[in-house]
C-alpha cells in the first residue's frame, strides 16, 4: 500500500519480485479513478477483490500488507467542495476500512497502529516507560512558558510535530527542519498553535534503529555539519553496530506497547556516551543507507511479508 514515488517500497518489492512472490501495488489514494473495490460482508466474513489497470486481487487472499506511504484519499475531479469532503471521507470509513479488515492479513504495520504511534507526545510519554532516556520536553502555545524552558533548558531546539505537507509561494514544497531557537526567536506567533520545544543534545553521534519483528539493525551515523542530520546524507558515514542489549529491549517493549512490527527510531549519544531517544517514525526510510545495510533490512522485510502465514496477526 504505496503510492508510485517511493523508493523505499520498491527496493521491497524488487525483493520479493526476485523471490517470484505474487504482489499487487496498490494506493489508496488512486480511488475511485484507478482502484475498484467490491467487498461481500456476511456471517463468513469478508470477500471480494481489489483492481487496478494492471492487477486484480481476492481481497480473502491476501497474505500480509505493507502498508507504506499511500496518499490521502481523494474524491473525482469536478465536485464543488461538501461533494468532495463527502466522497473523501466515504472512501476514508469505507475503503480504509476494507483495506484495514483484509481477513487474516499480516500487517507491517497496520494503518491504525501506525496512526496511534504517529503522535510525538504519544511516543516520548510511551518512551519513558519503556526505558528510553527523553530530553526535557516542553509542548505549548504559550510564548511565557516557551520562554521560561530556554531559560532553564537551553539550549532548545524546535520540532514540527508532524511531516506536514507544505507549499510556498512559489509552489515549491518547503521542509520545516529541527532548528536551535533563541529567546529572541520567540513572538506571539507561538500563541497560533502547539509547538514542541526540546533540551539541545549536545550529540557526538546519532543512531538510527530500524526494527523488523525480532530483527533490529542500529546504525551509528556521524559527520553530520549541522543540527539535522537529515539534510546531509552524503556528508555522512554510517556503520552498523550491535545493538545494546538495554536498548534492543527498549525497542521491543516500545513496538508492544503500541503493536508495531516496524519502528525506525532516532537518537543522539553526548558526550558522557549517554543514548538519548528523539522520535520513533513507525514507518521511516532506509534507503539512503549503503546498499550493504538497506539490503539487510530489505531481506528482514521480506521475508516477514514472505512468511507471514507463520504469524497472522495484527
């Protein structure tokens, strides 16, 4: 469950291709123009099949879903904006619900598992009972209390709460990225909405855990120039590592207590060689890694999604 441009999905798929293990690609933001459904409910269960252009599937067939990054469900061009909020949200309680209802299906991760872990003071409150180590948080929209936790935490950095999507004026799409703040960064503009504000860690590494079921791959990351890693992947090295025991069952009580399979987890290691959790993205990336490690992680997918039948759960 994907939408065309994601290059993480195809490495998977390309696997499981190589397997000559049957797929369909499907988005879920393709319908109604290009994805039809039928769904028969009764006291046998749910049956039916899904088609797109090129494939067409039993919907009581299905082995196991992975459920990437499709696209929001949309309504046919044309409708004034309640016909389309309409139709939006009939695909959303209807489709959504069918494709999060496949009988039997083993989900990496479910839809609704993913929702639930999606929210960040959700993930660090979650986080601290699990054992993680979290830096002192503060979330509000009063620009006083904002201004207090610098004074008493900084330095502090801001971060977005969610990947939202977001266009500028020129139509391309902007990236609010983790940036240190100052108190002469601070305005009213504070008081418009929530707003995480984070303890900086001063970091000598980062890790990137990826977890698939049992299987847990750390990565130490380093040489990065500025304060987010992410905008500097190819000045970057990575080399995997074991992963400490205290930390592997962090992660696996953190996936339990949300049921999870999947969880890519970032944190920043100080000086004192302290592991700080920043944020678990239920569905994170892994292909920019070296091929060496993508292609661990791709196999540990695979094989989940191959031999699903063994566990069948959601």
């Amino acid at each position: 469950m994907t939408q065309t441009d994601d290059a993480t999905a195809d490495l998977v798929i390309e696997e499981l291709n190589r397997r000559q293990i049957p797929l369909m690609r499907l988005d879920p933001g393709g319908f109604p123009t290009h994805l039809s459904i039928t769904a028969h409910l009764d006291n046998d269960g749910m049956r039916g099949h899904a088609q797109t252009a090129t494939r067409i599937t039993d919907l009581d067939q299905v082995r196991s879903v992975y459920w990437r990054r499709p696209r929001p469900y949309t309504a046919p061009p044309g409708l004034d904006d309640q016909d389309s909020r309409w139709c939006r949200e009939e695909a959303r309680y209807g489709l959504g619900g069918i494709l999060a209802s496949l009988p039997g299906a083993h989900y990496v991760n479910h839809p609704w598992r993913n929702r639930d872990a999606e929210y960040k003071p959700t993930q660090l409150a979650t986080a601290a009972h699990c054992g993680f180590d979290i830096p002192p948080t503060l979330l509000t929209n009063d620009e006083t209390a904002a201004r207090e936790f610098i004074r008493d935490h900084g330095p502090v950095i801001y971060k977005p709460l969610r990947s939202t999507h977001y266009i500028g004026s020129d139509g391309r799409a902007l990236t609010v990225w983790v940036e240190e703040v100052a108190p002469a960064d601070l305005n009213a503009g504070i008081t418009q909405t929530m707003h995480l504000f984070q303890k900086r860690v001063s970091s000598a590494a980062d890790l990137r855990v990826t977890a698939v079921g049992e299987e847990v791959f750390t990565v130490r990351i380093q040489g990065a120039p500025g304060l987010d890693w992410r905008r500097h992947y190819d000045d970057l090295s990575y080399t995997l590592i074991d992963t400490p025991s205290n930390l592997a069952k962090s992660v696996r009580r953190y996936l339990n207590a949300f049921g999870l399979v999947y969880g890519a987890f970032d944190f920043g290691i100080d000086k004192d060689d302290r592991t700080w959790l920043y944020e678990c993205n239920p569905n994170g990336q892994f292909a920019w890694f070296p091929q060496p490690i993508t292609a661990r992680i791709v196999s540990a997918i695979a094989d989940r999604l191959q031999h699903a039948g063994d566990q069948r759960a959601h």
